[in-house]
C-alpha cells in the first residue's frame, strides 16, 4: 500500500508536464490501485508521447515545416500533417516522432536512445502477449524513467519558450495547450519584464497582460508581482507601475486573486507605506488609500504637510 500511495504521488508530478492533465489521469491511477501493471506500462507510454505532441504542438507550424525537410528533404511534411493540429503525429511510428525530437531540440542522442529502448523493451513487451509479467514495482521504475525524459525534454523545450514575444505570452498561453510548467516559465518572463517597466506606458501594458491571465496566476506569481513591484522603485525617480494609471485597480485585483499569505501583503504594505512618508507628492495616493481600506486603516485625503504624523509600518493591522 506504501509503495502505491507514493507511486501515485509521482504520478501527480508527472501530469505537471501536460497540459490534458485528465486525459489518461482515472485510467491511470485505477491501473495502479487494481495491480493492472501491464496497462499501466502502456499508459505510462501513452501519456510520454502526448507529451510529446504538445510540445510539437507549442512550436510553430513553419519550424515544425522547416526541421521536417531538412531531415527528410525539400518538400516534404509530416504523414498527415495539419496546421495548428495537436494530433498529426498520430499516423507517424512513435520511433520517428521521438528522433524528430533530436531535430528540434539538438538534444543529447542518449535521451533518444533510451526513449527508443523503453518503447521497445517495455512498452512492446506490456502490449504483446509474452512471458514477462510486470509488477508494480517496475511500474514506478518506468515512471522514473519517463518522467526523467519529460523533464529533459521540457529543458530543452524552454528555448522555444525564450523565443515568444513577452507581450504575446498572455495571448500563447490561452490560446496554446501548455502544461503547468511551461506556464510558469512564461509568467516569470511576463514579471521580470514589469520588474524592468521603464515607462508608465510599458508597465500599464504589462500590469494588463498579467491581470488577463486571471486564475492561471499561482500564489507564487503573485508573491512574484509584489517583488517585482517593489525591485522596480530602485534607482529611479519615479515608480514606473505604481505612479503610472491604474496601480490601485491593479493592486485590488491581486488580492483578490490571492489575499494569502497575508505576510507577504504585510511586507507590501510596509514597503507602500515607506514609499508613501518619503513622497513630497500624492501620487502614489490612490494606491495607498485603497491600501487603507483593505486593511482598515485611515484614508488620506488632504495633501501632506508638516503636521501629519508619519505612518508607522509597524501598525499595519493584520
């Protein structure tokens, strides 16, 4: 029981890599609960190579096109190939679809080779009739060995994933079939570049796309936004997010994503705060009294003057 309560954690990681996280998941975890240790080698094979296609999926078609003549020759295609198509590797051998991989990533030919091996030792023999019978035990071994090539593929995968203009990354992620872990390298990159935001207008921008992605931005994401928020004051005059239009909407939205953990809001407040007593204007007002509101404090309505007392970070009520 122990051996299968942790092989069925290792499964739970292993559906990070996909993106149809359902497709194969009851079939899968019914197979280990019933000892159906033979299916559950065919399956695990079934879910690599889904794998496999939706990364194939997430390049664009002309690279696929591309790759595909210059190892086969000038004009030729994949065997069905369709446009903006999940499944057109369906009628090509699993063995070329795994070499094309080397194509496209220039990867190290081992990993092919043992990708081949597995297909052909393991998942062949589950699926013919054979004197070998497997057991749960050379289940969870096949399961590390597959999930040891998704995560090289998903390695090498990430160049591809560098190549997306940051401003399209919240139009790819909703339109393209990514997995949990392509999601979140692309939101880093969306964070990093509000982080960087030079203008009002670029960070306005930024803080827009970010908000669209709604609830595919994790709690670390947002743990992640009110870093970048507070790295982005350093060295400059003006705050290019939260002076620019808009950062209070912005602000309300975040929390409202994920008001938790509540010290990460405390260390926010804190710094908004700070930013506030050091201000000689009330641009950053707005933001500050929506802050006040949240958290039960007082609003400020009147420009600051000499006898205003200070705000203290440590009152924040939380």
């Amino acid at each position: 029981m122990a051996k299968r309560n942790l092989l069925k954690t290792k499964l739970s990681r292993l559906f990070c890599y996909l993106y149809h996280k359902e497709k194969y998941n009851e079939q899968l975890n019914s197979s280990v609960d019933n000892n159906l240790c033979d299916f559950a080698i065919i399956l695990l094979w079934k879910i690599f190579m889904l794998f496999v296609y939706e990364k194939l999926y997430q390049i664009s078609d002309n690279v696929i096109l591309d790759k595909w003549e210059r190892k086969y020759g000038k004009g030729k295609k994949p065997k069905d190939f369709k446009e903006n198509s999940l499944y057109w590797p369906n009628n090509t051998d699993d063995k070329e679809v795994i070499n094309f991989l080397y194509e496209l990533y220039t990867i190290d030919k081992n990993i092919m080779k043992i990708a081949n091996a597995l297909a052909h030792q393991k998942r062949d023999t589950a699926a013919h009739v054979s004197e070998v019978e497997f057991d749960i035990g050379q289940v969870d071994s096949f399961l590390d060995e597959i999930m040891g090539l998704c995560e090289k593929i998903q390695k090498a995968h990430v160049k591809y994933l560098e190549e997306i203009d940051p401003l399209d990354i919240d139009t790819v992620i909703v339109s393209k079939k990514l997995s949990t872990q392509d999601i979140r390298i692309l939101i880093n990159k969306l964070i990093k570049l509000l982080e960087a935001s030079h203008t009002f207008q670029e960070s306005t921008l930024v803080r827009t796309k970010i908000i669209n992605l709604g609830d595919r931005l994790s709690r670390e994401d947002v743990k992640a936004v009110l870093d970048a928020i507070q790295n982005n004051s350093q060295g400059r005059p003006y705050h290019q997010i939260l002076e620019a239009s808009g950062a209070a909407e912005f602000l309300k939205k975040l929390y409202q994503l994920y008001s938790e953990p509540a010290i990460e809001w405390k260390r926010f407040a804190k710094f908004l705060v700070k930013k506030f007593n050091n201000q000689t204007e009330k641009s950053l007002l707005i933001a500050y009294n929506w802050l006040f509101e949240v958290f039960g404090m007082l609003r400020f309505e009147k420009e600051k003057d000499s006898s205003d007392k200070d705000l203290n970070p440590e009152e924040i009520p939380f």
